[in-house]
C-alpha cells in the first residue's frame, strides 16, 4: 500500500515539474494576451487556495472574500501609489510597490483578525450570513472613503517593481531570453508564477501536516476534532486569518493585474465567482482550487478576445451576450453539471481519469468529505 | 485487578453526583460512582439509560447541570473538551467520527495533536522541526495501527474500510493520544464473535501493557463480565448497581431493568452467549 502511494506522490511529483516547466518556458512563445490573462488567472489562484482552506478544508462558509481583497488591493495603491486625482482627490504614500504588496498582505490579515472572533464561534453556513455583512461594510467604504479608494471611478494602481527591477511602466531594466524582449507581460507573468507557486506549495504543505489534518476533523466531526485535543475557535480563527491574507495577497495581483482599482470591482458577485471556483475544482483540494480558479478567471478574458469569431457574443454596448454575461452562464450551468455528476469537482475528474485499478478505492461507499457510516453506527447498535 | 505495573501518573476518576438535564429530559440523574485507577470498568444499560451522555460529561462535550467530576485531584465539569484532552482523557466514539477522506495514518495523527506542536507557519514552511516531529509521530502511529491489527490498511482512506476496521481505527486513534483514562464507547458493535473476542483481549493488552485505565461501555454482555474488573449499571439515567460483574448479574434490580425494558434476556443468559449477533 505505501509503495502504491510513494508511486502516486512520484507520478504527482513528475506531473508538477512537468508543468512549472511548461508554465516557465510559455512566455517564450505565446502572446501578450495570453500572459495577461494567466497573471489575472495566478492572482485568482491564490485568492482561491485561501478560501478553499477555509471552505473546502474546515468547512465554514464565507462570502466575504471580496471584501478581503478590497483591502488588500486598496492597502497596496495607497500604501505605494502617489497621491493625485482631478474631480476626486487621493492620498498615497508612495512607498516601494514591495512594501504596500507586503502591507496589503497584513492589512488584510488583521482585517481577517478582527472578524475572527466572529468567524470562531459560527459554524458553516450561519459564518456564511455573517460574513456576508462584510461585503456591504466594503462597499460602503469604498465609496464613501473617497480619500483612500479614489471613489466611484476608483484611482490608478502603480507598477510593481523589486529593488528597481520593473515589472511595468518603463520596462527598465532592458530585457530578453532567446531573443524574447521581455516586457511588462513577461514579467507579471514570472511575477504572479512565483508567489502563485509559493501560495499553492504553502497551502499543500498546511493539508499535510498537523494544522491541516485538525482543520479537517473540525470539517468532518467538531465534537470528535475537540475531543482528540483541538482547540476549535482558535483554528477556525487562525484558518480565517490565513484564508483573508491569501485574499490580500491575490486583491494586490488584482489590482496589478486590471492596473487600477474601483469600488465595483469587489461586490458580492466577486466573492460568489471564488466560490464558483472552488466547488467547480472540488472542495478541499490545492489542485482543485486552481483548477477552478483558471477556468472561472480565465473564461471571460478569453470569451472577450475572441468574441470577433464567436457567434453569440456581441461587443459591450450592443443588444445581446456580452462575454462576461456569456462566461457567467457557462460557469453557471458547469457548477450545475458538476453538483450534480461529479462533486469532487475538477479535480475529482481528473482523479478518476487517472484511477488505477486499486480495489478498495473502486467504490467508496459513501461521500469522501464526510464521517462516513455516522446513521448505520447507531442502526447497528446491538442491544 | 492488574497485575501489572500502574502508571504513576493515572488518577482515580470520580463520579460525584453527576445529573445532565435536556429540557425536562433526565439524561442522567444525581449519578456517582469511581473508577479505580488502572481498572477495567464497564458502564452498561439499556438503550437510552444515558452510558455515551456520561462519555460526554466525562469529555467536556456536555456540561452538567448539577455534580462534579475529578480526575486525581483534577476538577474534569466546567473544562473544554481540548482541555480534557491534554489532561491524558482519550475516548473512542460510539458512531464513527473520523474523517473519511483521510488514510488511518492520517486519522491516527490527529490523536497527536496534543503531543506534537507544529502550527501554521512551520508546517506550511515545511520548516525541520515540523519535519521531524511529523516522522517521529509517524512511526509510533505505526506501532499503534499495527496493534490494533491496522498494519495492512495505514494508508487507505478509512471511508472505504470496513465497519468493524472503522472501529478499530476509532480506537487506535484514542490510543494515539497515549492516553491515561481510555472511554471507548461499544467497541466491538457490529463485530462478530470472533473479532469480538480478539478486541476483548485487545482491551486487556492496552490496560496491561500502558497501566492505564479503560471505562468500557459495551451492550455485549460476553465481553463485559469476561473482562470488566468494575460495572456500572444505569437505567433511564439513574445508577441502579454498581459492583464486580458477579454481583452486577445477581442484582435483582438490574435483572429487573433488563427484562423490564422488553429484552427477553438477562445479563447473564446475555453472557453466555453475547448479544452481538442479535441485531444486524
Ligand atoms: N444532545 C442531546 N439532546 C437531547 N437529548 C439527548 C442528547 N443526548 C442524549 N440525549 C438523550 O439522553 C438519553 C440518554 O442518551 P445516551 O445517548 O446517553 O444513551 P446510551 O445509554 O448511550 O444509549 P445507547 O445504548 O443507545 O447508545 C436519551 O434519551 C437521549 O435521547
Ligand atoms: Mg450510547
């Protein structure tokens, strides 16, 4: 059994390199649209990871993922863009972009903080409610902390750059690889692989190891996960600090990735599309998550580019399907097949295309993410 | 009693006057009794007398409304469950609560979670400390599985397992906590006679080899008088016997509980041929 498994971690191992590989060698010979769309498809990784761990892996619901992003995304222009706006004035540090990522990181972690003593005591669904108040508070700041946010039309988000390598605006300092000119959607590109890879190795790390398994039993058994010695409100605290960090962290891609940021941007709708992307990937899975995220992202991006030679797909502002509304409902009508067909999700798919015969994994009898046999132990209570 | 060494550090339990009301419901009602440090004890009574309700008193899952339990010299009423956890009070769940999408290695390790300390950071970082502690624990699992006759099954997810492997992973988890009072609640339900009999001896093993003490609630009436030191009888909530297994079956009153509650056996016909194979 352990030689099956070290075999599957070693086909994982080899399927994982191969596709860094791949992820590493793309910029070389696709288009900028393509690389465009994977750095907003990287942002939406990790902001998919996080709430997966908090959703997926422990079980408790929460819409407020958008608002996590909103903090993150505004901490990072006003911590690093300058101040600046013509009907509506702005204020900004204009500190290194480093520091407002890494500030955008924290901001929304301590936001994360503040709920957590709500987010601790709330199970599942009614968090879900609760957090759900959140998203509303968000909007509400944005549009009327006018000095931070920019206001209705929102403000501009500065390029990112490390110790004065630009991964925008200028494009200093001069670069190619194999006579590639690597501009500035080469290098969000590498950018957004690196912390992406980074967010997914942390998460994969957490599912594996003490934390990770207590977040589970909190998922499949509170009463069992607090009896083997769990503090349940703080992991389901410290789970929702890590899930509303994740969500800064992808909140300051975002911002990157659209280049300025508006209030619009972070309504309950974006909060239901990370959802939409974990339960597609199936919940609960590293791999899943990103899954998902890369479709739910990455659909309208590319509906939009080719809308030219799709049919059913008109121009923003003209009657009929824009590629957004056109990309809603594809999403819309996959999470309705997958519920239905396959609710392991993208990832429980790709499971099973790759199942070998192993016997006693054939046929699980019952749902993998929950205690099994709970109604038949007290059935089969002899008396 | 034991022959063997006890362990230092394992206290008498005591029971003192334990009532738990839900609603007007009287789960348990002014019970008391004590479990001598390194015994085998069994609670048992009909369904619904309020045996895995005592459980969760004893774990911190339930509060009581009147009473107090101590553990040495530690008062257990009024503590969180995780906190009773670290005091060494492990218990095996009556209906199955692990997690089905994990292998048993990987529910074993939860019973860990309160002798190792990797948190989010160093776990997520993969950080040395966090990689060793995880093998060491790793290895004693092992151990763990393999006693409780799991050696072949260590990485199968414990959702396609058997009922009665279910059950034994239940158990070796709580053993993973190396626990100093052990509650396991029906065992060896829906077990034959045969891995009844190897469970029973397993019991024993456990008590023998770690000193510790086991409360055993148990409807298989074989099992309970062949291996119990101490039973407890409890009837809709009240204490109605407590003594050795002899004096247990030749209490008028629990035969009485027995017959009265529309089982067409006693106690010690139940013996004679364990109740197990009653119900599917
Ligand atoms: N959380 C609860 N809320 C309300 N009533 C409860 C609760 N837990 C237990 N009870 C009631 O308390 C009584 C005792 O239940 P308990 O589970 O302790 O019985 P038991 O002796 O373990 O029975 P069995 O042999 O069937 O497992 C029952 O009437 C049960 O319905
Ligand atoms: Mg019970």
């Amino acid at each position: 059994m352990s030689d099956t498994s070290t075999a599957t971690r070693l086909v994982k191992g080899v399927v994982l390199l191969a596709l860094l590989v791949v992820l590493l060698a793309l910029p070389l010979y696709v288009e900028e649209f393509w690389l465009r769309t994977g750095f907003a498809v990287f942002a939406a990784i990790i902001g998919a990871v996080g709430l997966n761990l908090l959703v997926g892996t422990t079980g408790q619901l929460s819409l407020a993922h958008a608002f996590f992003l909103a903090v993150g995304a505004l901490t990072y222009v006003y911590v690093s863009g300058d101040p600046g706006g013509s009907a509506i004035e702005y204020g900004g540090f204009g500190l290194p972009p480093i520091v407002g990522m890494v500030a955008g990181v924290v901001m929304a972690g301590l936001a994360g903080v503040l709920f957590s003593p709500i987010a601790a005591r709330l199970r599942g669904i009614y968090l879900g409610v609760a957090s759900l108040g959140l998203v509303f508070i968000g909007q509400h700041l944005l549009n009327t902390w006018t000095s931070v946010s920019g206001g209705f039309n929102g403000r501009l988000a500065p390029a990112f750059d490390l110790f004065g390598f630009s991964f925008g605006g200028n494009e200093e300092p001069y670069l190619a690889v194999l006579g590639v000119p690597f501009g500035q959607a080469e290098r969000l590109w590498y950018l957004g692989l690196a912390l992406c890879a980074l967010a997914c190795w942390f998460a994969s790390n957490l599912l594996r190891s003490r934390p990770g398994r207590a977040l589970q039993n909190v998922r499949d058994s509170e009463v069992a996960a607090s009896v083997m010695g769990v503090n349940v409100q703080e992991y389901k605290a410290k789970v929702f600090l890590v899930s509303s960090m994740y969500a800064g962290l992808a909140g300051v891609l975002y911002a990157l990735s659209i280049g300025s940021v508006a209030p619009e941007s972070f309504s309950l709708l974006l909060s239901v599309q990370y959802l939409a992307m974990i339960v597609l990937g199936g919940l609960g899975s590293v791999g899943g998550a990103a899954m998902g995220a890369a479709f739910v992202s990455a659909l309208p991006l590319v509906l939009q580019q080719y809308s030219g030679s799709l049919p059913f797909i008109v121009e923003p502002g003209q009657p009929g399907i824009v590629a957004s509304q056109a990309a809603a409902f594809l999403y819309g009508g996959a999470i309705v097949l997958v519920v239905m067909f396959e609710p392991g999700g993208l990832a429980g798919l790709a499971r099973r295309l790759k199942r070998q015969p192993r016997p006693p994994q054939e046929s699980p009898p019952v749902s993998t993410t929950s205690s099994a046999p709970a109604d038949s132990s007290s059935g089969g209570t002899p008396r | 009693m034991s022959t063997t060494q006890l362990r230092k550090d394992v206290r008498p339990l005591t029971i003192d006057n334990v009532t738990v009301r839900f609603g007007a419901l009287l789960a348990l009602s002014e019970v008391s009794f004590s479990v001598e440090p390194g015994a085998v004890h069994a609670v048992i009574g009909p369904n619904g007398a309020g045996k895995s309700t005592m459980f969760n008193v004893l774990s911190g899952v339930y509060e009581v409304s009147e009473g107090e339990v101590r553990f040495g010299d530690e008062v257990l009423t009024g503590r969180k469950p995780h906190q009773i956890a670290r005091l060494g009070v492990a218990r095996a769940f009556q209906n199955i609560a692990l997690s089905g999408s994990q292998t048993v290695v990987q529910n074993l390790m939860l019973g860990r979670h309160r002798l190792t300390t990797a948190g989010f950071v160093s776990a997520g970082l993969r950080l040395p400390k966090a990689r060793n502690e995880e093998k060491r624990h790793t290895a004693r699992v092992c151990e763990i599985a393999e006693f409780l006759e799991l050696g072949n099954k260590l990485h199968v997810p414990v959702g396609v397992l058997s009922y009665g492997d279910q059950k034994r992973v239940e158990v070796a988890r709580a053993l993973s906590t190396e626990p100093r009072l052990l509650l396991l609640d029906e065992p060896v339900a829906g077990m034959n006679a045969e891995e009844t009999a190897r469970m029973a001896q397993t019991v024993l093993e456990i008590r023998d080899a770690l000193g510790i003490t086991v409360i055993l609630v148990e409807h298989d009436m074989g099992m309970v008088m062949g291996i119990a030191d101490r039973v407890t009888v409890l009837d809709f909530g009240r204490r109605i016997a407590d003594g050795t297994p002899d004096e247990v079956q030749a209490d008028p009153e629990v035969i009485r509980a027995y017959l009265g509650s529309g089982d067409e056996t006693d106690p010690a016909a139940a013996a004679a041929h364990g109740t197990a194979e009653e119900t599917p």
